[in-house]
C-alpha cells in the first residue's frame, strides 16, 4: 500500500516541481539594474543653476543609463533612472521631450514615454515606471541629494 502511495503521488510531485522551479524569465528582464547612487548637487555652480527654478531638469553621470534631475516645485525635485523599463537587456535610454519639458521618451527602441515628475508610464509597450531615485533638498545651502 506505501509503494502505490508513493508512485500514485509521482504525478503530483512532478507537477508541482515544474510549476514551481520555473521563473518567468520576462520578470527579471524588466527589472532595471539599481545601481548604488549618492550624489550632492550645490544648485548654485553654474552647471547646475538650471535646477534653481521649478521646471529646470538635467542629465547626471550615474545609475544604470544616467539620471533625469526635475525640479517640481521650490522644496520638491524628482530623479529618475534614464534606463527605459521596456526589454531592459536592451539598454535603451529615455531623452527628456524639450518641447514639453514634462516627458522623457525611449526614441531608439521601443518608443515607451515617461512623465518626468513621477516616472509613471504615459504611452508605449513599457509597463513599469521608471527607476526612481530619492531626493532630500536643503534649502538655506541649495544642496540637492541624490539617492538609492
């Protein structure tokens, strides 16, 4: 009777190691690289000043393919990962639109856009937002740190 239990039960168990051990590859290839981040801006050198007023925004060195810095608001800026989320083996970078200032777009590969405030998905085959970065703003010295 144990021997008919144990090769009864073969099915199941194959079953459940199949369902089990396999990964969906595609999850993984959507995850953007984080790459440790801490960088401090003195908004007042000149390379920076277009960071002193909301609306100003700028590429950095750092992350996985560079960051997008945007100043929201005068005590709030957002930074994102410029590494578009859609087939990341792909390392495709996003450019922020100048004409809206609002926007950042993947204009090689898959043609995924981005809002530059929140990193949320506006159009495109992408699904996942873009990597964010976290900001601490210091408002007596114009320093802006740059996180993860």
């Amino acid at each position: 009777m144990k021997r008919l239990l144990t090769i009864g039960s073969l099915p199941l168990i194959f079953i459940f190691i199949i369902t089990t051990g396999c990964r969906d590859d595609d999850d993984e290839n959507e995850r953007v690289p984080i790459i440790q981040t801490d960088i401090t801006l003195n908004l007042n050198l000149p390379e920076y000043n277009i960071l002193l007023n909301p609306g100003g925004w700028l590429y950095l060195t750092g992350g996985s393919r560079g960051i997008i810095v945007y100043r929201v608001s005068n005590d709030e800026f957002s930074a994102f990962d410029r590494h578009c989320t859609f087939n990341v083996p792909e390392a495709c970078r996003v450019y922020v639109d100048e004409n809206s200032g609002l926007t950042a777009k993947d204009t090689v590969c898959c043609g995924s856009v981005f809002e530059i405030i929140t990193g949320n998905v506006v159009e495109g085959p992408a699904q996942f937002q873009l990597q964010p970065f976290q900001t601490q703003f210091n408002q007596n010295s114009d320093q802006l740190r740059i996180f993860n």
